[in-house]
C-alpha cells in the first residue's frame, strides 16, 4: 500500500498541512478525518502512477470523487472533495 511517505512531495505537503490546522485548533477529530481523507487520494493517485505532487491533474481529482461517489455519500465525497482547496 501507498503511504504519504512513500511519494515524493506529498509527505512534506502533508506535515505542513496538518501543522496549519493544528495551528488553526481544528479537532482532533477533524484532523483525523482529514488525514484519512489525505491518505485515500495519495493511494488513489498512487495507483494511477502519479508519484509526485507536480504529476496530479485535475482529471486525478475528478476520477477519486467519482470512486468515493460510487462508494460513499455525497456529503462524505464533497467532504473529502473540499480538501483539495485545503492541501
């Protein structure tokens, strides 16, 4: 499985992110499911071989809320689509 780490870019964007919402005293249950949310895109892209931050299109960003609408509600995909003006 695909980590944060494991991708060039994208675990130095993750800790700076997560940084700025404890900075912002976001709960810890929001920093839970955003992370989670973080780490469902990195493995999303991960398997479409995008291993750098520079390599995501919008096109990477509309095929994962078209795989979380196929699987969750769209109040949790438009939750983890918001992200992506976070991250």
């Amino acid at each position: 499985m695909l980590t944060v780490e494991s991708l060039g870019g994208f675990e130095r964007l993750t800790r700076s992110w997560s940084r700025h919402l404890r900075a912002e005293n976001k709960s810890p249950r929001t920093l839970e499911t955003y992370g989670e949310a973080v780490g469902q895109f990195v493995n999303h892209v991960g398997r479409e071989g995008i291993v750098e931050v520079g390599g995501v299109e919008v096109a990477h960003i509309e095929s994962f809320i078209a795989d979380l609408l196929a699987v969750y509600s769209p109040a949790t995909a438009n939750n983890r689509f918001r992200l992506r003006e976070r991250f």
